[in-house]
C-alpha cells in the first residue's frame, strides 16, 4: 500500500474480514484475535499499520455469529465496540447474517444498527461505520444519520454482466439481495438512488474486484469509473502483492481517483438508459451519467454495455437537462448548454505497463514515495497536496487530457469499446455558438 504509492492516492484504510477472531469469546465475554493467526494480537496489528500512516479496519456482524459463523456482536456492542476502540481500530465492517430474524421493517433494521452506532459512538474514539446489511430493508433512506456508508445489493462478484440465479433481484427494490451480483446488476440497481448518497454517509456498492481476473480491462475500467461516479468508497479487493500492470493502472488512476474525492459530494446520475446489442448473456445497454463538480466542472461517462463498439453522443441540452428543468425551467443566468466547454479525457493519461512495473518492481518509489510526480500526467501524491488543492492548481494528472472541446449546443461524441466507457471531465470556457458535434 505504501510503497506502491497507494496511500498516498488515498487508499488509507487497510480492513480486515471474516474469521480473524477465536470461534469463542473469553471467559469474560470479550472476543479474542486468533492467536495463530494473529500471535501478538490484534492491537499490535493496527500499531503497525499506523506506523505507516495508515487506518485499520475490522469486521463484526450485527447478528449472533459473522457470515462464517464466528462470534458477532448482536447483543454484544457496547463491550465489542469498547475493545475495538482498545484495539485502535478506525473502521469497521457490520455484517448482516445470523440476526435473529431482526429485520424486514426499516425501524427493526436501524435499530439493530444504531445500537452499534451509539456503542462507536460511546468509544470517543473516531471510527468509519459501514454497514453491510445488502440494501435490506432500504438504509439509503435512514441510515445517514448513524453510518458513513452502507450497502445497496449483495455481495458483488467479478463479472461484468452474467447474471446469476443467487443473485435475483435487478432493482433495488429486493427481497432477497443474495450474492454474485455483477457489476452491471449493480450500477443497474443504484441509479435510482443515487442522490441518496452524501458527505459523510455513502452508497457502498461493494468492494473492487479490479485484477481478479473474471473481466476484460475494458470492463475493469468501467467498474473503476462508475464506482468513482457513483462515489461508492473505493475499496480494493484484490491480491496487491501480485498485481499486475494493468490492474495498477487502473487504481492508481489520479484523475478518476479525483472524481470520486471532489469536494462537492455529489454523486452522477443517469440522464439516460438506452438498448444496445446484447451480448452471450442476452445483456446490453447504453448509458449517459452526468455529475456536478466543485469550481463549476462537470464529470461525464458514456457507458457502452452492449456487445459492440458504439459511436455514443450526449448533447449538452442532454448533459445539463437538470440546469433546464429546475424551477419549471427557470434558472439564473443562461443555462450552461448555451456555453462552449473544454474536454479532458480522465483516461487518456492512464499510466504505461512500462511505468507501472517500474513502480510495482520498486525501482520509481523511495521510502514509499513516489519519486517525482511534478511533471507526470500520470502520478499523483494527496498526502502534498490534496485533490481539491489540486484541481485548484489545475494539475494535469487531476485534470485528464484536453483533447477538445465543445461549442454551445453542440453535441459530444465517442467511440466506445464493447462493455467499454468514456469518461470526460469538462470545464466551462468561452466560444463561438454554432452548432457543432465535438468528435472525440
């Protein structure tokens, strides 16, 4: 994480799942850190991981025992919260199984939730709260006032669109969340709630699954990119000391990475769905998604999930509807579509394979660092100057690449790759007002 160069990205949490604990709680009920796992216990474990300017994270569940049958914390929270606070844990990962049929109300799930939120809470100590209950009965709705994240589906798993009969539900509206729901089921059921997300309380839409092997890098890009838009907590879940180039390239993308860190906390939404050729699954879509940026950029994605290379086109009539429609369509001062803007490709700067082995291999970092990101498109270091900072200085690493731009009503347009996307942040500038198709 360190040497890598992804703390300082902003990749700050390390958290640790299922089955770090005994199968029994101490003689005074407390739960005890696997000694053969884990030999100088777990407060040891997170004085290393601060030692290196990291956070650490641990898993419970709010119900008898965690999904692997371990002792949870049902019943149990103010002492587990206590010794994790003991422990110096700063995230925790609150898992739904084995709850004693405690839910299927949205009052009997928070309950059961912020009983652990007030224990946190009670602990002075600062900790992430992310609760797992896979969208069970609708915590988008309620849990912003005692959690930072929760989960919107089951557990994700790495295809981009296979469906899976654990996976039953295509909405967010699910009885039964299950598990090996791929990426598109789930960017699929998160569109209508999008908004529900906010500073300080998120959209989790799952872990990456980005360089495990099940996808295309195409499709692995546009995991990245939509959680990044979504702004679903970017968490790897992958096997870090092998990754592969690609895989490095991907994650350590800074201009993605600055998307989803934007000061202005406002996740994208999607102005359009679209049918598209479909694939060996009987799957295919096309989509829009637009997001407000602070300073006045926008962020654009135009997802191709059909099952062929697609010229894709958004207007800015399209791109800025929300601008039109607020008010019974009046705003103040002339609607941004009535502007040209300058387009940056937030991926035409994604790192070579022949930097991204040079920093995997150790020969561009020191002491955890990387070298010198001064003059790189590609390298970027928040822990010296944060994203907002950044962006304010107009950093090309942050910004993407310009590569063009768009007169007034003019219309943008990209060819997209098979279950492929492109990602444009754009920035309002002056110019003529014909128009014109911007061809990217």
């Amino acid at each position: 994480m360190v040497d890598l160069g992804f703390r300082d990205l902003g990749y700050k949490y390390v958290i640790l799942d299922d089955c770090w604990s005994d199968p029994e709680r101490s003689h005074n009920g407390s739960l005890v850190a696997n000694s053969t796992k884990f030999p100088d216990g777990m407060k040891a474990v997170a004085d290393k991981i601060h030692n290196l300017g990291l956070l650490f994270g641990m898993y419970s569940s709010a119900g008898l025992y965690t999904c692997a049958q371990y002792p949870a914390s049902l019943g149990h929270e103010r002492q587990d919260a206590q010794t994790f606070a003991d422990w110096g844990m700063d995230y925790l990962k609150y898992d739904n199984c084995y709850n004693q049929g405690q839910e299927g109300t949205s009052q009997l799930t928070f309950n059961r939730y912020d009983t652990m939120s007030k224990a946190l809470n009670e602990t002075g100590r600062s900790i992430w709260y992310s609760m797992c209950n896979w969208g069970r009965d609708y915590p988008w709705n309620w849990a912003q006032t005692m959690a930072n994240s929760w989960r919107i589906s089951g557990d994700v798993y790495d295809s981009f669109d296979r469906p899976d009969a654990r996976c039953p539900c295509t909405t967010y509206d699910c009885p039964l969340p299950g598990f090996h729901c791929s990426v598109m089921n789930i960017i699929g059921k998160a569109a209508p709630i999008v908004d529900k997300g906010q500073p300080g309380g998120w959209n989790d839409l799952d872990a990456l699954e980005v360089g495990n092997g099940g996808m295309t890098d195409d499709e692995y890009k546009v995991h990245f990119s939509m959680w990044a838009m979504i702004k679903s907590p970017l968490i790897m879940g992958t096997n870090i000391p092998k990754m592969t180039a690609s895989t490095y390239s991907i994650l350590a993308n800074p201009a993605v990475i600055a998307i989803s860190q934007d000061s202005a906390g406002t996740p994208a939404y999607r102005v359009w769905n679209r049918e598209a050729d479909l694939d060996e699954y009987d799957q295919g879509s096309q989509s829009l998604w637009v997001m407000s940026l602070s300073g006045g950029d926008y962020a654009i994605a135009l997802l191709n999930a059909g099952n062929k290379s697609m010229e894709l086109n958004a207007t800015l009539e399209e791109i800025f509807i929300d601008k039109a429609t607020t008010a019974g369509g009046k705003t103040k001062g002339p609607l941004p579509s009535s502007s040209g803007w300058d387009i940056y490709d937030l991926w035409a700067n994604r790192m070579s394979d022949v930097m991204a082995n040079s920093i995997i291999q150790g020969n561009a970092t020191v002491n955890g660092t990387i070298t010198d990101t001064s003059n790189s498109a590609s390298l970027y270091n928040a822990t010296e100057l944060s994203y907002a900072d950044g962006i304010k200085s107009n950093n090309t690493a942050l910004l993407g690449a310009k590569i063009s731009s768009v007169p007034p009503l003019g219309t943008i347009s990209a060819v997209v790759p098979r279950h492929g996307i492109a990602m444009f942040r754009l920035r309002k500038q002056g110019g003529a007002s014909s128009k014109k198709r911007s061809e990217l």
